[in-house]
C-alpha cells in the first residue's frame, strides 16, 4: 500500500487525534513495577525543580560510599553497561551537568572503577580513590532534594504454547498490522517528537490510532493480527506481566520460557491503582501490586472496568537471557536501574541511598532499612519522568515480587564518572 508523504495538515491531524495514544518507545522494559501503579496516586507531594538534573558535588560533601550488598554482582553489571559503551560511536556524548563526556571516556570511567573493585578496597580506601579519581554529581530530585525509588521485577507464571481448557488468556505477539510512524523522517521540523503507534483504517485508508486493550480483548479476530507467544491461566497473571514488561513461564508442556517486550499499542498508560483509590476500593496507605491483585481477584465481575481503564496494551517476544533494559543489555537484580533517558546518562555508574527491606524479613515498608548501593543506570520507563524518579530491578523470585510490589521510598540518586 502507498502512501503520501505526511505535511504538517496531516501531523497536525495526527497529533491532534493520537495525542493521548503516543507510545514510550522502550527497546526494552516498558511498564515497570509499582512506579506505574501508583504513577500519580494521591497528592501531589513535593514538586520537581526546574536546575539542571544534575548537580556537580564538591569533594568536601560527597557522601559516603558503601554498598549495602558487599558490591555482590556489581563487577558483572559493569560489564554490561561496558558492552553498551562498546557498541556505540566513541564519539557520542553524554550530558552530565554542565560537563560532557564522550563514550570513549565511559569506557575509561568504567574500566577504571572495575579495576578499583578488584582490589577489594576497605572502605576508607574506596572513599579515598573515589575523591581523589571521581567526579561526583547528584540528581536534583524534587523541591526537597529527593528522589523516588520505586522497584520492577521478573514474574514467573504457569502457561502453555497450546491454547486449551485451563489456558486461554494469550500473551500476543507484535501485531502485523501495526504501524510505527517516525514523523522526523519526512521533515527536521519533527525531530524529538514521540514515535507514533498507528494503523490503517481499511475503509477509509486514513491512520488511525491503534486498537485500545479494550477494542483488542474485543476483537474476536485479533489472534489472526497477533500470533500468541504463549497462553496464560490467568488474565491478571498477564495484565501485570505487561506491567513488568518481561518475565517468565513454566510450561505445561515442560521447562521455562523467557518472554520480553516486543511493543505496545502506543496507548496512554493510565493506572489501575491510582483508579481503585479515587473508587475507594483500596486506601492509599495499603495501596501495592499485591493489593490490587488481591482486589481483582475478589472482584471478577469488574475486572474489564477496571483492566480497562489503563488503555496500553504491550505486545511480546521470546527471547534467551535477559530481562533486557533499554540499552539493550541484561539488567542485574539490585544493580541496575531505570532512569528518564531524556535527562541522565545511559550506562552511568550511580550509587543511591534508599530502604529496602531485610530478605530474611518481610516487613511493612514503614521497617524497612535503610540501604546504599552502586547501580547502574540501564533502562527506563514510560512512568520514569524527571529527575526525581528512579526505578530499581528487583530480580526473580518471591523476595524481588515483594520489593518491587511494596517499593515507594525516597532517598538520594548520585552518578560518579572519571576525571578528565
């Protein structure tokens, strides 16, 4: 099919009738744990700054650098922020405050900070090395200097590769029919502007936007436009599987198979929780992934009210390894984080000091620790805005569903890179 290249009558349309409908445009982890559940629950709290995101530290008032985990994984997740660095053009820069640095420099700072671990520093030395060798600058936050540390996840659920009895909710592939629209392809006027998830009205051949959750779980034909990758017992077990926009599925069949995101519809991602406390089905104060899950498993006569609100649907492939970030290399557990990509530096070495709770433990969030800890900066998400915002990856497991359901924490965000 042939189409006329786009004028500004023709965006103007399009931005006009898809403006709610613009998609993230993640390569890897899209919907991210309790950050996009909670995203906009209850007050407003404390504003974000108008600074720079960054601020540069004085030596004399840097904070003190330990890490909680005895730096476990934290040389592995070096090295997958380094395979990223090495991919990309030496040339390409990255924004730190007012400083700029090259990827050819991010390879330095990392190589150099491995290095340092590999020592096996006391802390009064690793606090020396990083004084004297390391510029350090810390995330603006909100008007009180805080950054919100919310927490996602890998879950595992029971599935099948064949629809049958027991399994019939289908976990879809990218659908043939979706269109993804780069507008900065016809015309600079458009650069930066937000990807566009459309398709083809057949009728009218105009782009339209693409089919809502609710238009797609209505859609008798919609498996015809989306092989499923694999089918689900349970319809909630995959709605909070596109929240965490990966995971994995023990099969009837036999054995595990790891599914990642592969896409979404382009749709505003509206949230359920945020929804359930303006309904006064669930307070604020006990609001969480466990929660909610809880709360439509109770109420299954309102599950499509309440499934439906949020109009993002997110489309899958399988894929070895991963959970992958948006930079396209393994998240770690504990060890990397999501960032607005827009205004920190992919693959930056981080340290943040918030409270996680004891594994051996599981406390209400109120009694939780608090912690300190390297991370790097290695994905984003559509709920991750500003520079009071950060997610972090929890793993697999019960003790990383837990976090990442109950995580809602402020604390402090510090990213580190090499003297010049």
């Amino acid at each position: 099919m042939r189409f006329k290249p786009p004028g500004k009558d023709l965006f103007v349309f399009i931005r006009s009738t898809m403006i709610r409908y613009v998609g993230i445009g993640l390569t890897g982890l899209v919907l991210i744990g309790i950050s996009v559940l909670l995203s906009g629950c209850g007050s407003k709290g404390p504003k974000e700054t108008t600074q720079a995101p960054l601020i540069k530290v004085l030596p004399r008032n840097y904070p003190r650098f330990s890490d909680s985990r005895s730096l476990e994984g934290l040389a592995r997740s070096i090295d997958q922020s380094l395979i990223y660095f090495k991919r990309v053009p030496l040339s390409r820069k990255y924004t730190y405050g007012k400083d700029i640095f090259d990827a050819g420099h991010m390879i330095r700072s990392m190589e150099t900070f491995k290095a340092l671990l590999a020592q096996d520093p006391s802390p009064r030395e690793l606090n020396a090395r990083i004084k004297k060798e390391f510029i350090v600058y810390r995330s603006a936050g909100n008007d009180k200097g805080q950054v919100l540390f919310t927490g996602y996840y890998e879950p595992t659920y029971k599935g099948s590769l064949e629809q049958d009895s027991t399994n019939v909710f289908p976990v879809y592939s990218k659908p043939m029919d979706l269109l993804q629209i780069d507008l900065s392809l016809f015309s600079s006027d458009y650069k930066g502007h937000k990807r566009l998830m459309a398709r083809v009205n057949p009728d009218t051949l105009r782009v339209v936007p693409y089919y809502s959750r609710k238009e797609i779980n209505g859609l008798p034909d919609f498996i015809d436009r989306a092989d499923p990758v694999v089918w689900l017992e349970n319809r909630v077990d995959r709605f909070f599987l596109e929240i965490q926009g990966s995971g994995r599925v023990t099969l009837k069949q036999g054995g595990e198979l790891r599914i990642h995101y592969a896409g979404s519809n382009g749709n505003a991602y509206r949230s359920v929780g945020r929804y359930l406390i303006g309904k006064n089905e669930i307070a604020k104060a006990d609001m969480s992934m466990q929660a909610i899950r809880e709360w439509l498993e109770n109420n299954p006569h309102r599950m499509d009210e309440i499934l439906h609100h949020n109009e993002s649907f997110v489309f899958f492939k399988t894929e070895e390894g991963g959970p992958y970030g948006s930079i396209n290399v393994e998240v770690s557990p504990m060890r990397s984080i999501a960032t607005d990509r827009k205004i920190f530096p992919n693959g930056g070495l981080c340290f943040a000091e918030m409270a996680l709770p004891d594994p051996n433990i599981l406390e209400p969030l109120e009694q939780w620790d608090k912690v300190s800890l390297f991370v790097l900066n290695q994905d984003t998400g559509g709920a991750i805005r500003g520079p009071a915002r950060a997610d972090l990856f929890c793993g697999n497991g019960k003790y990383a569903e837990f976090t990442a359901g109950h995580m809602n924490t402020h604390g402090q965000l510090y990213f580190l890179v090499l003297k010049p």
